[in-house]
C-alpha cells in the first residue's frame, strides 16, 4: 500500500536564494535597443532564484506526497480513475506531436488531422452518432458544446420557447451548471426508490418549453436507466432532445450504444473510459458527437478526409463558434487513439465486463458490512454507491471519517458526498485495471474501518493519522483565504498566521 | 487485445462464482435486451504493432524543427526545459486527479498554489484560480463574471482580438444575453481612446491584450483602464506571460481581472493543445464571490502544520449547480504545474532575459523584414509582426513551403482592410539563419512573380 512521504517541503519561495538560476537562455539574434515607454517598463518582479537541482528535488518531493492512479487503487466514483497505458505517454510527448503549430498549412500537418479522423471514426462507432467535435477540452465544456447545440437547434426551427432543460437530480453538478451557462432554465426531477429516473415525474416535467434532458446511463449511482427507451420516446414527443453525459460510459463500452438507446448529443470523457491520465485535475478532453440532424451546428472546424487528404473545413454557417480555441487537447486526443488502437473492439467489450465484474463483486463483498448500507437497487455497472448513513446515525462517523481513515491504509477515498441524492455517500468505482487482491483490500480496509467504527471511533473521526499532515481545516482556509505567496507575506508580516 | 491492462481477465469465472452469477450477461441483464450488438471496430492490436503505427501517421507531420516556421497568432514556439517535462511526467502528478482528498494530495495542491503564487507575482494580483481550459475560455468567463458584478450586460473588446478568442468569447456570452461592442483600432495599430470612450458607457467590461493580437504593445493600457473605470466597467487584460519580466504587472496597470494563456510556458505547441488559462482578480469580496474555477489555499492541520486545500468552493457547480459561477470542473491543473516549473526555473532575471530577447528578436526581424514588406504599424511589436506584402500573400506562402519555409498567418481572410498582410512572429528560438532565410527568399519569391 502506498506510503505517503513526509517532507515539511518549504515554497518554492522560501527556497529562493539571490543569484541562483535554473535555466540558461540563448542570446538574442541581434542586440537592438528597444525602448518600452517609462511607466509600462517592470518595476519589481518577486519570483524565486533557484537552481535546476533544487528545482528537481523541490517537485520530486512534492510528487511523493501525492496519489496517483500508479500509487494504488483508486477507486473515485465517476472519475474513472483507470491506469494510464505507458505508450500513450510516448505519443503525447513525440516531437511529431510537440512540435507542430496549429496553423500550421494541412499539408504539413498531415498526420496530426489523420489522428483526430481515425479518433472521430471510433467514437462514431462507439457511441452510434453520425459526427464529432474534439474541441471541448472536458466533460463540462463537451456539456456546454452540447446544450448550446440544443440551444442552436430549436432556434433554427423557430421554437425560441424551448427554453428548459430537464436535469435529474442524480445528475452530476457540471450538468445544471452547463445547461444554466447556455441560457437555459433548469428544471430538475427526483429519482425513484430504486434510483432511477420517475417517469412520471418526466411526463408532468415535460412540455413545449422543453429543449432536452441530459441523462447519465449508467447514472451516477451506478445504476442502468433500465427506462431509457421509455424517456427518450417521452422527451422525443414532447419536441426535446435527449442529451447523453459519457462519464459513465466504461459501464456499457463496447456493448450497447447510447445512439442506439434514442441520445442525440453525447459527450465522452477522454480522461475517463480511454485511459488519458487525469494530470492532477487535467488536461481531459471532452469530444461531443451528435446525430445527422445536429451536425450543421457543430463547432467549426471539422476535420475532414477526400479519399486522399486530410483537411479543416470550417464552411459550417449555422455552426455555434467555438468553444475552446484551436482544436482541442490535441496530445490528450494523440493518446485515446493509441489506447483504442490497442484495445480494439474485443478489448473495448472487456473494459466494460471487467468493469462491471468488479463493482458487482465489490458490492457483494462489502453488502450487509455493519455502518454502510446499499440504497436502491444491487446489480450495478461500474461503480456502487454506499451510505455511510448507519454508521452516522450510530456513532456520529460520516463518510468523510471513513474517507479519511481510508488514507491511514495507503488507500484513496471514493468519491463521498455525491450523489446528493444518497446521505453520507461513498461512491466507488473500481475500473477494470484493478486485481482481485486490491479488491479484497478495500474491502477489508472498509470492514476494519466498520469495526473501528463501533469499538474505537475516535480513531476514525481523527483520522487520517499517517499522512504528510492531519486532517486539513478546510473552515479555516474558507475564514481565512490565503491563495497565493503575496497575501501570505501579508499575513506573515501582520503576525496573523503561524504556519 | 488490451489484456494485459485488466489483471481480472483472468479470474471471470472465479470472481462470478464468488459472488453468485453464472455469467458476465447475468451482469447485464438490466440493458435492453436486442441493444447490445457486435461493433464495427478494428480487432485490438500489440503495443509493438501501434507503435509502428502510430510512428507511420506521425511521420507525416514536420515539425517547427523541420523548416523554420514564422506562425505566432496565438501559439508560439518556444523552448521548454527538459527538466520540466520529466518533472510533469512524474507519475504522481500525472495520475492523480482533482485533489478531493487533501490529506494524500499534498503535493498537488502545493504546487497549485505555487502556479497561484507565481502567476499572482506576474500579474500583480492577489487572488489566482488553479487555470481554465485556455486564454479563450477565460476570457469568456471573465466576460460573463463582469456582467454578473456589475448587473450590466456590455462587454468591449478592441476589433483586433485574437479570431480563434474572439470566437469563443462570443459562444460563451450567447446563453446569458452579454452584447460584445467593437473598438477599431487606430493608425498606430492600438485602441482607438475616442471611440472607446463612446462604447465603454455602459459597459460590464472592457478588455485589452498585451501584447495586442498584431504583436502590438498597447502603449496607452492605463488610459484604457481609467476610462473603463469612469464608466464603472471592469478593466480585464489578457496577457502573454512570457512579456511580463519587461512590462509592468496588469494589476498595478489597474486591471481588475487577467486572463491569458499559462501554457505558453512549460508546455509545447501540441498543434494547439492542451493549453491553460490564466484566471485572476483583486483581492474583493465582490470579486472573489463572483470567480469561476478551482482555487487551492493555504491552511493548517489539525495539529497546526501547514497544509493545503481545495478552498471558497461554494462558488462552484458541485455546490451550487444551476446557479454557480461556472461550470468548469476538470481543468488543466498539470499544463499550469509544467508553467510554474519553467517560472521557477526562470527566476526573475530569466522572465526579464526572455522578455528582453523576444523584444530585440523581434525588432530584428521587423528591421529585416521591412527589407521585402511594409510593416503595418508603427509601434513596439513583441513576438507578432503584421506586413504587407507586394504580390498576394498565399503565392509567398506556397512559394515558401517549396522551399522548405513555412511563412505566417494570413490576416485577410479575418482583416480585409488590411489587405495582403500577415501575421509573422519570432520568440526566443528563432535562429539568425531562418530570419536570412526567409528574407532572402521572399526577395526571390517577389522578383520571380514581377518578372
Ligand atoms: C457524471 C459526470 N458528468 C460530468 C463530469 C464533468 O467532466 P469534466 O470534469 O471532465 O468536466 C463528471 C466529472 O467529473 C462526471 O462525473
């Protein structure tokens, strides 16, 4: 399990030391004065002087106070969190990718467009739409593409009172927040006891105001909208489209297509089911694909293929801009086309069963484990999301305690606290790239953790006890904001902080 | 194919058994049945057989290295230090996701807040976001952010934007009924004060780059501002990092918020992307309620040591959905960690060094260059070149790529009045011999088309 180094790593800034440099320039080709006006020129610059030794160490020993997908398990729910194949890196790092400019003329760029043509023709397949775009740069801004397509269509046809979006609410926080950017009105509607969308909630939610719902299938629960024939011919009816949010789809790849089960948009995450690494927070790519009817609104450009040349075609009038400059996370798309190359369809189909396989047999390993309860129904796809409610209820643990404990044993936390729809949530998913053995681990770990819960809690609500630091006070970083090293002097110097 | 990806493979039956089904369908039976079907994909493939592959369509590109190559408008050649990419390749960075769990993501969060603390430096502002998806994207927010703070729905932008930003700017203010005025530039290549006085009334915003989309130092920035601020707009300046060691901070130039492109240190060209948007503001409660995107802070442990944390999340989507301040949930945390590295590298005298060669460069090639086009202004260019060429420019262009040069971007398709002129930019790796050569060249290139 992974064991976290303790470094007290001072700033980058308090390791600065005056003269010190980390990087040799080349000379300038000619050395013309040039004189900026007076009071443009820089007056104080305050950035650290280190050399590129110090610099090393510096991020080295912050990386080993940091958790990756190579560390161990790590099982954030929606997050699809799954190992990031080694020559995808070669690729995305390959001169003939770092070195080429986006305005580059086609000719000279040849390979790079036949890159994100074969990427398209692959995820049309995949997901049984007609077009895509690889501009969105993540799953939010693929959502935000999609609705503003939407938005484009019902205008198009003249139906400007289409101004609602229907958002279940299971739905992860980036749908409303899209639907809402775009100029919609949100209407959100309650899931049912077994965790699924309330059909009859969607019939009275539905009406000539609607533009579309964005649903999640599998949702966030993990559950297959077993309905979902039903809601898009409810939504179709009522002149709405059926938006498909692609988080999820390593619960279904490579078996059912969401095209087929009635979605005119979709987005993907890149950095979720095609295995680009999540680099902190990112760089993901969100490519959106979408039926014949929505194609003319696409972002411009699309990348198009003669028989004989790969080109930009930006003659797409009604088309809604852009969304992203240029053409997206370029080495993000270079590194899912090595990863589908490798896997292939049989593979593709192998994600989604082993996928599948381990959430259920996590589920059944950790059911009727005392403190944790398995709202709605059992048999899930990718992920499973547990209540930690009892184990409240009891002994006043939340699922923060038990996320925070989880760290104790070298593990990362599921996702806790959504969705919103479940109390003291802990949503893991496992992926397909886990084994058996650190299955069983996590389970144990949450077992051990259960029995902690009821015969020494304080362990728990104190914990994480083994990391680089305590329990983070989050209250007092919200109380007290320090976001950068100039607010920070400011504070020092006061005399209001000590760390 | 792909097996060797997923240990479990091996143990189906087992596993299944465990658990009590009998097969991977019973796993399935939730999915409409006559939906799952056999798709039309490429069976999987060894690791060794892509890498030829992908060898082969890769070759088909050639690179800035390959020819020189005069394209800026927006991405720039520059050198990224070797330690910088094997510091972001570190497994630990790479691999992991959004810091939720702030206890074993110490070392993300902290290089975070030091991107925040470099970047607040730069710009002479004092509160930072962990980055936007790019310059665009955040321009577009701040956009959006200056009509929500000022309850006004005017945003002003000179005529000269970047295209490529000018058209996401326009996507992203559609939904909430923000109205984008033109300011036209004037004969010295920069905003037009008079008319800007005009449009600014009104205004949520007013935006300005540095340098501005023709390369241009956009000398009156400070009257740009006061007049923002006499009309109780917001005063947003988007920069070019790499130009802040020889230009003054837009926060002391009186911007309210910057925004600007962080990949342009530590990341390469990558056709484009992954890019990283830089997002800050004044220290304001108005401000900092109102700011789109992840924002890491400093804090202590329990125990009193200092640690680091995601931080005023109430702004954002997983909190307040339909009414947050942006959607924005992934970023480009690790295009912003690679940009604080070079930072770091670079110091002080480094940012400063490489703003000063940019700037000579620069006025180098305008010196050459005006040997075979007329430069279009008369003004202190930085990176950007705008020159108008005797014969049409895509002869010179096609002429050039004969012969091994790629030349700049054309502006008229964007520009017509500025008829055939181009876009040609240098930074620091331009070498002498490429500047020789393309004026060499385009003499040539000239004198064949006259004849
Ligand atoms: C269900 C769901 N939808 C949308 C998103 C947003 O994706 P991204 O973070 O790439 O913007 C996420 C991921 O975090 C998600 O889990």
């Amino acid at each position: 399990m992974f064991r976290q180094a303790k470094w007290d790593e001072p700033l980058i800034f308090e390791l600065s030391k005056p003269g010190r440099v980390g990087f040799t320039l080349p000379e300038p080709v000619e050395d013309i004065e040039v004189q900026i006006p007076e009071d443009l020129m820089r007056k104080s610059l305050e950035l650290p002087e280190v050399s590129e030794p110090e610099v090393v160490k510096h991020y080295i020993r912050l990386a080993e106070m940091n958790y990756g997908v190579d560390s161990g398990i790590y099982p954030l729910g929606s997050c699809t969190m799954k190992y990031n194949p080694k020559i995808n890196e070669e690729f995305a790092n390959h001169p003939k990718v770092a070195f080429i400019h986006p305005y580059q003329d086609p000719r000279t760029v040849q390979g790079a467009l036949q890159i994100m043509w074969e990427l398209e023709q692959w995820l049309k397949e995949i997901t049984g739409m007609d077009r895509f775009t690889l501009q969105p740069a993540a799953g939010a801004n693929g959502e935000f593409t999609g609705v503003m397509i939407i938005r484009a269509y019902h205008l198009d046809r003249g139906e400007a009172q289409r101004n609602e979006i229907i958002v279940p609410d299971s739905a992860h926080g980036t749908n409303p927040a899209s639907a809402a950017m775009a100029g919609f009105k949100v209407i959100e509607i309650p899931s049912n006891e077994q965790g699924m969308v309330d059909l009859e909630a969607l019939e009275n939610a539905v009406s000539e105001r609607t533009a579309g719902i964005m649903l999640t299938n599998p949702n966030t629960l993990g559950i297959f909208e077993e309905d979902i024939l039903e809601i898009a011919k409810i939504v179709h009816k009522a002149g709405g489209l059926l938006y498909y949010d692609g988080a999820n789809l390593n619960g279904i790849l490579g078996k059912i297509r969401p095209g087929d089960m009635g979605f005119d948009v979709v987005h993907i995450n890149l950095h979720k089911t095609f295995s680009t690494p999540h680099g902190g927070g990112g760089p993901g790519a969100g490519p959106v694909g979408v039926k014949k009817h929505l194609v003319d609104y696409l972002p411009v450009p699309l990348v198009e293929f003669d028989g004989e040349k790969y080109y930009l075609n930006y003659d797409l009038p009604k088309s809604i801009g852009k969304v992203k400059e240029f053409y997206g996370n370029f080495a993000v798309l270079v590194r899912a086309l090595t990863y589908l190359k490798i896997m292939g369809r049989d593979g593709l189909r192998e994600v989604a069963e082993i996928a599948v396989l381990n959430a259920n047999y996590l589920t059944q390993k950790l059911k009727g484990t005392r403190g944790y309860e398995l709202p709605h129904k059992e048999l899930r796809k990718h992920e499973v999301v547990f209540s930690a409610e009892p184990m409240r209820k009891e002994m006043g643990i939340k699922a923060l305690d038990v996320a925070k404990r989880l760290l104790d044993f070298g593990l990362h936390a599921p996702t806790i606290y959504f969705p919103l729809i479940v109390h003291e949530a802990l949503m893991i998913e496992p992926t397909e790239t886990v084994s058996k053995e650190e299955l069983d681990a996590y389970v144990e770990a949450l077992k051990r953790i259960s029995e902690e819960a009821y015969t020494n809690p304080e362990i728990v609500k104190s914990a994480p006890h083994n990391t680089a630091v305590r329990r983070v006070d989050d209250v007092l970083a919200t109380k007290k904001p320090i976001i950068t090293w100039r607010m920070y002097k400011e504070f020092k110097r006061k005399g209001e902080v000590d760390y | 194919m792909g097996k060797h990806y997923i240990p479990n493979s091996a143990h189906k039956e087992e596993m299944l058994g465990e658990i009590g089904f009998k097969s991977i369908e019973d796993l399935f039976s939730d999915v409409p049945k006559g939906f799952v079907k056999e798709f039309n994909l490429p069976e999987g493939k060894s690791e060794y057989e892509v890498f030829l592959e992908m060898n082969e369509i890769l070759n088909k590109n050639k690179t800035v290295l390959e020819m020189p190559t005069f394209l800026g408008a927006g991405a720039y050649f520059h050198y990224v230090p070797a330690h910088v990419k094997h510091l972001i390749e570190r497994s630990e960075f790479i691999t992991s996701y959004t810091p939720y769990q702030a206890e074993i993501s110490q070392g993300m969060l902290q290089a975070l807040f030091e991107y925040q603390s470099l970047i607040g430096e730069l710009v002479g502002l004092e509160i930072v976001n962990a980055s936007m998806y790019d310059w665009g994207t955040a321009l577009g927010e701040a956009a959006r952010m200056a009509a929500r703070v000022k309850k006004k729905n005017k945003f002003v932008v000179p005529k000269h934007i970047h295209p490529e930003r000018n058209m996401v700017l326009k996507t992203f203010v559609e939904g909430a009924d923000i109205e984008i005025e033109y300011v036209k530039w004037n004969e010295k290549g920069q905003v037009d004060l008079e008319e800007l006085k005009e449009k600014a009334k009104n205004a949520a915003g007013v935006y300005v780059e540095l340098p501005n989309f023709f390369g241009i130092i956009e000398e009156q920035i400070k009257e740009i501002g006061e007049i923002a601020h006499e009309n109780d707009a917001l005063f947003v300046v988007g920069v070019d990092p790499t130009i802040l060691g020889i230009i003054e901070a837009p926060g002391s130039l009186g911007a309210d918020i910057v925004v600007g492109e962080a990949s342009f240190l530590g990341s390469a060209l990558n056709f484009g992307g992954p890019r990283a948007g830089i997002f800050a503001t004044k220290n304001e409660r108005a401000l900092i309620r109102q700011m789109p995107g992840r924002i890491i802070g400093m804090t202590r442990d329990t125990e009193g040591k200092r640690a680091f944390v995601m931080t005023l999340q109430t702004r954002e989507q997983h909190i307040r959905r339909a009414k947050a301040t942006s959607n924005i949930c992934s970023n480009e945390a690790l295009v912003a960690v690679a940009a604080a590295i070079h930072l770091a590298s670079l110091g002080p005298k480094g940012l400063e060094k490489l703003g000063e060669i940019i700037l000579k460069n620069t006025a180098y090639f305008k010196k050459r260059l005006s040997e075979v086009a007329e430069i279009s202004f008369d003004a202190i260019n930085f990176k950007d070149v705008p020159a108008t060429f005797e014969i049409p420019y895509p002869i010179i262009h096609e002429r050039l790529l004969e012969r091994g040069i790629h030349g700049g971007f054309y502006l008229k398709p964007y520009f017509p009045e500025l008829g055939e002129t181009a876009l040609l930019a240098v930074t620091e790796t331009t070498r002498r011999e490429w500047i020789e050569a393309l004026v060499k060249n385009v003499r040539e290139i000239i004198n064949e088309a006259e004849l």
